[in-house]
C-alpha cells in the first residue's frame, strides 16, 4: 500500500526550487566577486561555471525536502482509515457481530 504517493508532476516543484536557488546563488556569488573582491571577469566566468555544474547537484536533496516541507506545511498527509481489501473498499465495522 502507498499511502504517500503524490501525483505526476509533484516534484517539478522541487525542480524549481533547485534551479531559482541556484540561480540566486551564482547570483550573489558574481556580485560578490565583481564588487567586494574586484575580480577579473573571465576568472569570476570560469567560476560561475563551475559552481553552475556543482550546486545543483549537491542542493538536489535539500530542494526535495525542502518541497515535501512546503507541502506538508500547505496540504499536511492524508490520514489513514484501515480499508478491508475485499469489501470493495468499505470501512469495515467489526462491531456488528
């Protein structure tokens, strides 16, 4: 039984989270390098580009839970009710014997 199971498309949310953060993130990390250390342009390149392969793959997990946070913040989980497999689905009531 898969009480959990979300529907087609669920995690695109988690995508999106992986893909604005890492934007925000090499964001900051260009302001940071152009501004406050004066770095060479082609040198803060190179190091966008590399941070743009790394990050995202490291922040995957967290951008997963970080959704499945939101969710459960938003929706919270269904509640279970034990369903007999062979009543076509009805509650069983055990006390009616």
């Amino acid at each position: 039984m898969a009480l959990y199971k979300r529907e087609d498309g669920f995690f695109v949310g988690a995508i999106l989270a992986n893909v604005v953060t890492t934007e925000f993130a090499i964001l900051v990390v260009c302001f940071f390098c152009l501004l406050i250390l004066g770095a060479n342009y082609e040198v803060v390149l190179v190091v966008l580009f590399i941070m743009a392969l790394i990050f995202p793959v490291a922040f995957y997990h967290h951008s997963w839970s970080l959704w499945l946070g939101f969710d459960f913040i938003v929706e919270s989980l269904p509640k279970y009710t034990p369903f007999s497999r062979y009543d076509g689905g009805k509650e069983h009531n055990r006390n009616l014997n």
